[in-house]
C-alpha cells in the first residue's frame, strides 16, 4: 500500500511529490502544508484505483457519512447490528443526517431504512435526555468528529474522544466498541476504497475491559420476582422467564412467532445468523407459553425494545437492584448476572 508523502518547503511554498503505482510521479506546490497533503493523498486515492474513490475520496467524505456507507455494507450483515447501528446514529444526528434502523424484509434479512426524527414515549424521552445531559462532553466531541473530512481526522482526535469518554465516566468495555467501531470502518475504507489512507485510530491503544458479576442473593430474586409481579404489561413477566429459562437474547425471545411454535413437541424456530434454528423449549417455557395470550400480530411478545428496556429499569429500581445490567442478559445464570454498563 502506498504512503502518503510528506511536504517539503522549495521556493517559499510547500511542494509534495507522489508516485503512483502506474510509474507517474506528479507533484504540486502548495500555499499551505495541509493543502498539500490532501491534494496527495486524493492522488493516491484515486489514481491507485480503477474505480473512482468512494464518497469522493477521505478528502471530501465526512466521518458521518463515512460510518453511513459502513453501516449499509457491513454493519447490516452483523449479528450485533441494532448495537452498532445505535452508536453510528450518534455521529448522524451530530452531522444532521437521518438515522438508520433495521428491519426485517420479507425474505427474512436485515435492511437499513433511514428515519426521521419522530415524537418519543415521555418515560423513554427523559431517560435519553438524562444520558445525553450526563455525557454532553462526549457527544460534543462525536458531533465534531461526524462533521470532520476523514483525511482531517488524525489519532490525536481519536484520543481526545476516548479521553473524554473516560472522563465521562463510561465503561472501559462501551469505550473499546466505540473505538472498535471507528477502527473497523476506517480499515475496511483503506483496505477496498481508499487506498494510501493512514488509519488514525492505530495508535490509540486500549486496555482490557474487566466483566463485573453481582452474585444474587435469594432475598434479592425474590424482590426482583415481586417487582416482576408489580408489572402492569401481562408480557413483560413471562418475556422474562422466557429469557431466563432459554438463555436467549432478547432481541431472539422478541422474533419468536406462534405460527414457528410447536408447543406439543416443545419446538421453536427462531432466526439466527445463518438462517432459522430449532429450540427445545425447558418446560417452565412451555407452561408459561400455554397461558399467554395471543395477540392478533402473531408474534408471542407483542412489545417494543424500548418498552422492555423501560420496564425492565422500573424492575431493577424497585427490587434495589440497579447494577443489573438490561434484560439481554437474565438468562446466562440463575442466580448470576452481569452488572454495569446499563443505559450507556
């Protein structure tokens, strides 16, 4: 892969040279030094490849819309792809770019739609303005890398973000994937589109995550069962037992589907990456699907992620455990569950 070159001063001005891989090495005087040196890095880009760059090339594209076309070439084809798109979105609202959510198609695959912004459930609203007021240093500091030319973007800025969001107070695990995610999209540009682009995420380096665990107490399950009991969605209880007693995700509990159900043989087919699985099913989740209602939709959980994560937060609250991390994770143990990083 070719470097980028640097300026050198000849006759008051700053003259940078290129070569390229068809054997031409054009050169350029410049007024000013970073002029220079995207003028040779939009050569390199685009003379190295057959095909026009991508977005205009690191010197036009902005990280947002940068992180955009990531987002529907790669994250899309992921298994974790609402997590990522999420921390894409913040980059989009910071440039004023829709955002992105994923659907379902009728062939069973994901796609990306862009939304516009839309009125939100008050419990929701106010829960995401208390996140945004809590870390506003750090979304300032997204905002002012999504509206950045990509060839602007140096490792000295991908540090200050991760600063800030350790000054913030965010977890060491939300951090990585932040960065992680702006690493991935940056090398998959210089390695298919950008040929020559410098990643500046590479000199950032990351510490290891510690995982947490909050060791259950029975007083504690009993409390978390009563708040349970207190819901007033007749779902959300039994959405919970499911969990727990499947050890599936959430997002894999809210696809299941009566028309996939075979209660008599206690069989679900539920989407996984490559395609439908079969479930057994434990049979405390077949007595709990017996006396769930149906609902006209056809799906067993009727609910939005949104509402479940609210609901699951009132839970944590009156039960006085607030260090349990979202519903995601009930079913990985009875009686252990990992803790911290909810809400981030």
């Amino acid at each position: 892969m070719s470097k980028t070159p640097k300026p050198f001063q000849y006759r008051d001005k700053w003259r940078i040279q290129v070569t390229l891989k068809n054997g031409q090495r054009p050169f350029k005087d410049f007024v000013k030094h970073t002029d220079a040196v995207q003028w040779a890095l939009n050569q390199i880009t685009n003379a190295n490849s057959e095909h026009e760059a991508q977005l205009g090339g690191p010197t036009q594209a902005t990280l947002a819309q940068a992180l955009m076309h990531y987002a529907q070439q790669y994250s899309v084809h992921k298994r974790g792809v609402d997590s990522e798109i999420n921390r894409i979105n913040h980059y989009l609202k910071g440039a004023g770019l829709h955002t992105l959510k994923a659907f379902t198609n009728e062939k069973g695959g994901c796609e990306l739609r862009q939304q516009a912004p839309k009125a939100q459930p008050k419990g929701w609203k106010e829960h995401v303005e208390g996140c945004l007021e809590a870390r506003k240093a750090t979304y300032l500091a997204m905002d002012r890398l999504a509206n950045k030319r990509c060839s602007a973007i140096s490792t000295a800025n991908i540090r200050a973000l991760f600063t800030q969001m350790t000054t913030d107070g965010l977890s060491a695990s939300t951090i990585q994937k932040e960065i992680a995610l702006l690493k991935a999209m940056f090398n998959s540009a210089a390695r298919e589109a950008w040929k020559g682009f410098d990643n500046p995420c590479t000199g950032v380096k990351l510490g290891k995550s510690e995982r947490r665990f909050v060791y259950l107490t029975q007083a504690q399950q009993q409390a978390i069962e009563l708040a349970l009991a207190q819901c007033d969605n007749p779902y959300f209880w039994h959405l919970v037992i499911v969990a727990k007693e499947t050890t599936m995700r959430l997002d894999t509990v809210m696809k299941m589907s009566w028309s996939l159900i075979d209660l008599e043989n206690r069989i679900a087919m539920l989407p996984s990456k490559s395609g439908q699985r079969k479930y057994v099913l434990p049979l405390p989740v077949v007595e709990v699907l017996r006396i769930i209602p149906r609902h006209p939709s056809g799906k067993v959980f009727p609910m939005s992620k949104n509402a479940v994560q609210m609901a699951w937060k009132r839970v944590r609250a009156r039960a006085g455990v607030p260090l349990l991390v979202d519903v995601n994770y009930l079913g990985r143990s009875a009686t252990t569950i990992l803790a911290g990083g909810s809400g981030e």
